[in-house]
C-alpha cells in the first residue's frame, strides 16, 4: 500500500504572511507493503488523514495523508521538491499517530 505524505503551512507567522515554500509540492510516499501489519498501520494513518504541528511560534505544519497507486506515486515523486526538512514529522506519524518533535520524543 502507497501512502502520499503532503506537506502545508497552515499556519504562517512570517512579515509577509506567506511561506516561502507555497506553490511548491512537498510530499513523499511511503510504502508500507503488503504484509497484513503494513497494511493495518497505514489503514490506521489513513483513518485520521490529516496531521498538525504547531511550532510554538504561531507556526504550524499540516500533513495530508492519501493513498495513491503507483502511477500517481511516480507522478508525486517527479513533482516533489523533497520534504522541506521534516522527515521526522512522518517518522513520528508512522510510531506515534501523531506529530512529536524529537525532542518531545525522548522526555
């Protein structure tokens, strides 16, 4: 099973009131196989559909989950401009059900 990761900024504090990276696709798939466990874990993640972290600092990121086939996923990957850095907001999605910074993670 393909999962589409999608990154936003819902919530922006910059002067401007824009974020730099609006305009631009940032996603990653993630598979997450075929095994019964793989599968059930990305149902899971797929139930909720959509992640937020706020940063504390009138920042906030959301993270919109999809399943996708493997021609959209091809399509994805060729238009993403990667994931702005933040890999470890999936990570913590995959382990938590949640968006934990890694510090959170460890106290």
């Amino acid at each position: 099973m393909l999962l589409s990761f999608e990154l936003s900024m819902p919530g922006v504090s910059s002067w401007n009131g824009k974020w730099s990276g609006a305009g631009n696709l940032y996603a990653k798939i993630i598979n997450f196989g075929k095994t019964q466990k793989g599968e059930a874990k990305a149902k899971e993640i797929l139930e909720k559909g959509y992640f937020r972290y706020n940063f504390g600092d009138g920042w906030a990121a959301g993270i919109k989950v999809k399943e996708v086939d493997a021609k959209t996923a091809a399509k994805i990957r060729r238009k993403s401009k990667g994931f702005y850095g933040y890999d470890w907001m999936i990570n913590s999605i995959r382990m938590d059900m949640n968006i934990m910074s890694p510090s959170e993670r460890r106290e």
